[in-house]
C-alpha cells in the first residue's frame, strides 16, 4: 500500500515494514510538488524491489 506520510499514518500501521519514498507529484500544471509517500507492507522487501 502507498500512501501519504503522516505521523498518525506512521502509528497506525507500527508493526508493518514502512518504506519511505520522495516523489514528485505532477498532476497540476504547476509544475509539481515534492512529497514523501510510505509503501507499507506486511512482508519485508527484497533487495533492490523498492
């Protein structure tokens, strides 16, 4: 699952493997926006699959 970084998202799913990821939204014409996004799983990555 993916989903927004937050400090409340972060303590709901303490207990799963949380990943971090910066990416760059680009809906918007603006040109976009940095943010950092959380891939939380039940199972731990293998290396080089995130």
């Amino acid at each position: 699952m993916s989903i927004n970084d937050t400090p409340e998202i972060r303590e709901w799913f303490d207990g799963f493997h949380i990943y971090e990821e910066r990416l760059n939204y680009t809906i918007a014409k603006s040109g976009g926006k940095k943010v950092q996004e959380l891939i939380i799983s039940n199972r731990e990555s293998r290396a080089g699959l995130l």
